[in-house]
C-alpha cells in the first residue's frame, strides 16, 4: 500500500506532538508498568575502582552513540506512524471513523466501545507511550555517557622469560604475502584480503554493540533484577569454576589476579572481586565503560524501559512493551580482604599481548567474548600469553562469531585446536548445555508470582562451557 502525502503529514503532525509531550512529561511514570524494582538501599558504596586507558580516549565516540540512539528512536517513531496511516485509511474503507459508532452494522456499540479493538486507537495509544519511554531512555544515557577523570596506563614493554619463550616470538605471519594486508602491526597475525567467496570483516561493525540499545541490555542483564536469572545460569558458574580451580592457596598462580576480557558493564568482575579476588576487567568500548564507572565509582542509579526499542513482532501482551527496570538492583559494597577491582580500556590483543608480561594472570574468564575475535588464533595466542604456568582459562558463550570474525570454527575443531601441540593447554573440561539460555532475561518471567511469556519467539544460546589448565 502506498502512503499519500496525507500520511507524511500525519506523521509530521503526530511524532511533532507527541515530542512535545513527552519533553514536557520528561521521566513521567504514572501510567508506566514498573515490574523489577531496585534493592531496598540505593545509595552504592564508596569502592576504588581505577578505570586505566592505553591512550585517550576519543570522548566524541559517547556524543556519537548518542546521536545513533536518537536516530534510531527517530527511525521507530517514524514506523509507528506510518503503521497509524495505515490503520486508519483501512478503517475508513471499511466504513469506520474513528470516535463513531460503526457505520452499515446496525451495532449499538458507542464510540468508547468501538475504540477498544481500532488498531488506530492502539497504535496512537502506542505513539504516546513509546516516544515518553525512549525520551526517558535519552536522558538516562545521556547522563552515563559523560567524560570522566582519565588515568593513563604506561605499556610495559615485557621480556622473554626462560619459560615462555616460545610465547614471545616475532609477530607470525599465516597466509601468503599476495594475501596480507598492512594490518595494525600490533596485531598477533596479519589479517588477509578477501578470498574467493568471501567478503572482507567490516571493521565498522567491530563494535556493533557498542551503542545505544546493547548498553541498556547490558545494564539489564548486569544490574537488574529482571537480568538476575541469566546471571544465575552464567556469572554464577563462571565463580564456582574459580573458587574450584583458582582458591587463593591452591597453587602458584593462584596468588595471581584473574583477568575478564570483554567485561561490558563489569558485573561478573565486580562479583569476582567481592569474593575475595583481585581482578582485571578489559573492555573495548567507550560507552560501556563510561557506563560502568557511572555505577561503580559515581554510585548511579536510575531506570530504564528495555524494550522501548524492541521490535514490535512476536508480543504477547502489548502493555509490556513499557515495563520499566531499576538499577543496580543490589547495593554495591567494600570488597573482602585481599579483593579488588580495576577497569582497562583497549583492544584485548593490543593490551595482554604486546603491552603487558607475559605470564600476569593466573585464571582468565571469558564470558559471551571469544567468539567477537577477529581472528580467534589473536584470542588464544593472547590468552596463551597472558596465563602464567598452571593458571586456568575458564568459558562460557555460544559460537555466535561475529560480522568481523573471519574464522568460524566449530566447537570440535575449536577443543582440537586448544589440544593441539601449537598450544600449551589441557582441556579439564567441555560442554554444551542442552537447555538453552538467553541474553538478556529469561524468556519465562513472572509477575507478582505469576508466571508469564512476554513473547511468542524465543532468541537463545546453547552456552559452550570449558575449562582448560595453562602446561
């Protein structure tokens, strides 16, 4: 169906008021569901957690995902109304005005009554709600996406030790020279031009998640209630695999901290160090880690609506589309004795295999990360590095490799290449989970006890789970 110029009017008219609106009603939840509520105490105590950069950062980035978020809330907006145009010009070619009775059926059903099946009432309805909810969202993110005071980390330039020689070699070079690129040299291996049927790695889409909507999944699933099953089935394995194979007083490197790679919002971290460990978060976006000072250093508290910006297929109740969620939902404490935190922004491979000694770590933990590696012998490799002898290196995530991946191994070849003489692993364990688990919040909730589906779809993993000890 072809819309008319009445419709881009409409929808002129429509998002123009409803900006108004919700501008004026700013963070307004009278009429908004609140399912997940915060801990009693809100206020986060005082805890040092140095953010440490390789370089500045380029704080632009933040006014940049800003400017997605908005487009991408302009770009909904935009749908809603076109879906309204829709509706009403079809409701008029089968003899229905809106705020009339219907016309031809002899019903006596008044106006009110007619309005509460019009798909033209509904998605008004739903203009209002969603253009109030992602304003709030707006303002919310804005108020994390902010600079902050910058510790600079000086690289350490590391030695070859007797022991790890092997690891220290010149850069390797895999593919042919009529297949290299001037890639970074401070990458492990040289990334290779397109092959015959495949297309190179975008490297704009590295860090697709790094904007607007995966920083408030990722705020969900890390310091929410609504995200508290997720970490029970992932974060929750991820510290008993520590306290089994990295209690402090079991072996040598069990004296050294843990590192987590790809540590978004920094919740698994944070947890790690409030048992006792010491610990290196690693993240790679700007924004996260602007996020996660906010709330771990500037004791940040708020609310968000996730699925503002969700699509709009497969809902079950619609009015769930303005649940709206608290954060953090526990209150942030001093760590145990001999526990703590820090937080190291740059490129994984950049950082823990060029910049840093080797043998630093005594357990790494990788969360829903290997499979964003470029080149996941860079991961390995550095992960290889980074582990001192006897240090454990524990998994878990799918295999969901990303747009810029350009290997994709499957799990099998994945557990060869580890046990493989190139390598100095040993595989303690692996498994994939039968039951699939999902990424932001469990598809099965509840309600003041009452269990309910929120969708008719279903998006989730079958977590690869492993455990290997650094030879």
């Amino acid at each position: 169906m072809r819309l008319s110029g009445m419709a881009i009017s409409l929808f002129v008219v429509v998002v123009a008021s409803i900006l108004q609106r919700a501008v004026a009603s700013g963070s307004n939840s009278t009429n908004t569901n609140e399912t997940v509520s915060t801990a009693e105490n809100q206020d986060v105590g005082s805890i040092p957690v140095p953010f440490l950069f390789m370089e500045s950062p380029n704080w632009r980035d933040l006014s940049a995902m800003m400017e997605k978020y908005r487009h991408d809330s302009s770009v909904l907006l935009r749908g809603l109304s076109q879906s309204l145009e829709v509706a009403l010009h079809s409701e008029r070619e089968m003899g229905i005005e809106p705020d009339i009775q219907v016309v031809g059926t002899g019903t006596t059903n008044t106006a009110d009554k007619t309005a509460n099946f019009l798909l033209s009432k509904r998605l008004k309805h739903r203009l209002d709600r969603v253009a109030a909810c992602l304003h709030h969202n707006e303002k919310e993110l804005n108020s994390l996406m902010q600079e902050f005071p910058v510790r600079l980390a000086l690289p350490t330039t590391h030695q070859p030790s007797s022991s790890n020689d092997e690891r220290n070699q010149p850069k390797r070079n895999l593919f042919p020279e009529s297949q290299q690129s001037t890639a970074d040299s401070s990458h492990l291996f040289t990334l290779p031009h397109t092959f015959p049927g495949t297309t190179a790695a975008d490297p704009s889409k590295k860090n697709a998640y790094d904007c607007g909507g995966q920083v408030i999944a990722h705020i969900v699933r890390d310091w929410t209630l609504l995200g508290q099953p997720v970490r029970a089935s992932i974060y929750d394995w991820c510290s008993e695999m520590v306290e089994k194979h990295h209690k402090p007083g079991t072996s040598t490197s069990s004296s050294l901290p843990i590192l987590v790679p790809g540590a978004g919002l920094g919740r698994l971290a944070h947890d790690l160090a409030s048992s006792g460990y010491s610990v290196e978060a690693n993240e790679v976006s700007l924004s996260m880690a602007a996020a996660a000072r906010a709330i771990l250093e500037d004791k940040r508290h708020g609310s968000f609506y996730p699925f503002a910006l969700d699509s709009w297929a497969n809902e079950v109740e619609s009015e769930r589309h303005y649940d709206r969620v608290q954060y953090p939902d526990t209150t942030i404490l001093n760590f145990k004795p001999n526990g703590s935190l820090s937080y190291t922004l740059g490129d994984f491979v950049d950082v823990y295999h060029w910049q840093r000694p080797s043998a630093s770590f005594g357990c790494v933990v990788t969360c829903f990360f290997i499979d964003t590696a470029t080149n996941v012998y860079e991961y390995i490799s550095t992960i290889e590095h980074a582990l001192s002898s006897g240090g454990y290196w524990i998994n878990i995530g799918p295999l969901r490799w990303h747009h810029n991946s350009v290997l994709h191994p499957a799990a099998d070849e994945l557990r060869l290449l580890l046990e493989s003489s190139m390598f100095a692993f040993e595989v303690l364990h692996w498994s994939v989970d039968e039951q699939p688990s999902e990424y932001r919040h469990e598809d099965r909730e509840y309600d003041k006890g009452k269990p309910f589906v929120r969708s008719t779809a279903y998006d989730g993993y079958r977590p690869l789970r492993f455990v290997v000890r650094r030879l």
